[in-house]
C-alpha cells in the first residue's frame, strides 16, 4: 500500500503474531528528527495496527512527507491501512 507519507508492505507471518518493521531513511534530517519519527511509527504500529491486523508482518516506511505530517496525519493514514489489512 502506498500512502502520502507511509509505504505500508505485508506478508503472513510464520511466527504466529504480529511484527513490525520500521524504516525511515535520512532524506538529509537529523537523528533526532528520524527518531523522532520512528519512535511515532512505532507506537502507532502497537497501539493502532498490530491490535487489529492479525497475524502479519508488516513494514512502515517513512517517505520525505512524513517527516512534515503532524501526528494526527500519520494516525490517519496508520488507521486506513489498519483497516485495508483487517479485511
């Protein structure tokens, strides 16, 4: 799945829960900005995704528009790509 600030990419997974990737590339921002961001990712991804996908790997990568979003933008988009994978 494709988003304005996520690639969202799924597999079954064969160790029978959830997992999470999460990769946000430099794009020429400081650490503290990507781990900033990667720390947002990942609590979206425990509290929004994970309890409603299955059993699944999932990979969330940032794009350069995500290092912009404000963190109801990335919920957003986290919460629509729960939904796609829930069905």
């Amino acid at each position: 799945m494709r988003g304005q600030r996520l690639d969202i990419r799924h597999l079954a997974s064969d160790a029978g829960k959830a997992r999470v990737a999460v990769v946000v590339a430099k794009f020429g921002h400081s650490a503290v900005a990507r781990n900033t961001l990667k720390r947002q990712l990942r609590e979206l991804a425990r509290a929004r995704l994970l309890p409603r996908v299955g059993e699944v790997d999932v990979l969330l990568r940032a794009k350069r528009e995500a290092y912009g979003a404000e963190f109801a933008e990335l919920r957003d988009e986290v919460d629509a790509a729960a939904a796609r994978l829930a069905r």
